[in-house]
C-alpha cells in the first residue's frame, strides 16, 4: 500500500512491488486503491481480485493491513491468516518478557556486584 493524498486526507494505492527495491520504488502493477476516509463503503476499497489472486499465486507476500482486507474479501484464507498472525504476536510477547527477565536478571547481578566492592577508606590525616 502506498500512501498518497495529503495531510488528514490519505488515501493508499494497492500495487504490487518487488521485495528488493525502495518504499517508493517501481511499481509493478497498480492493483486497486483504498480510501479509509470514504463515506459510502462500496467507495472505499476498488480492487482488481484476478490481478491479486494472479500476484498471490507468484508468492507476493502482502503486508498486515492488506492480508486483512484480502481475508474480509474472501481472496485467502481468513482462519488460517489469524491462526499465522496470533502465533507471531504469541512469540513476540514471550521473546519480550524473556528479555525483560535476562534485563532484570543482569541488572540484579551488576547490583550484587556493586555491593561487593566497598570502596576505600578514606586516609585518616
């Protein structure tokens, strides 16, 4: 999706890009657009389904927010979408409180540490 239009006013384009240029590099096919901001909701999403399925077929990998507008249009699968994407949020939560345990871990032996070292006293003169 690449974002077009201006301040409190976006609307996104649907294209599909090789993995290997630049955000706004050059498009290989534009697919369809979105506008979020659109009253009537048939306005909001235009979408070319054969070009997506076409592009879905060759092994593009589409971002969060379009697998979900995909999976509300029935274009892939939507269980087996959200099963992938409560798996991944599943493991980021538990590699975050492993190192929020090592933190904690490592901040308790430096303080242990510390505490050890009594510093010199001072010369009596």
């Amino acid at each position: 999706m690449q974002r077009m239009g201006r301040r409190n006013r976006a609307f996104f384009r649907i294209n599909a890009i090789d993995e290997r240029v630049k955000r706004d590099g050059k498009v290989l096919e534009e697919l369809g657009w979105y506008d979020p901001i659109a009253k009537d909701v048939a306005k909001q999403l235009k979408l070319d389904d054969e070009r997506v399925k076409f592009w879905l077929g060759r092994g593009a990998k589409p971002s969060d927010t379009m697998m979900d507008i995909l999976a509300k249009r029935n274009l892939v699968d939507a269980d087996k979408w959200k099963a992938a994407r409560a798996k991944r949020v599943k493991a980021k939560l538990e590699n975050k409180a492993a190192a929020t345990k090592y933190a904690e871990a490592t901040a308790s032996a430096a303080a242990a540490k510390a505490a050890e070292k009594k510093p010199d006293a001072p010369a009596a003169g």
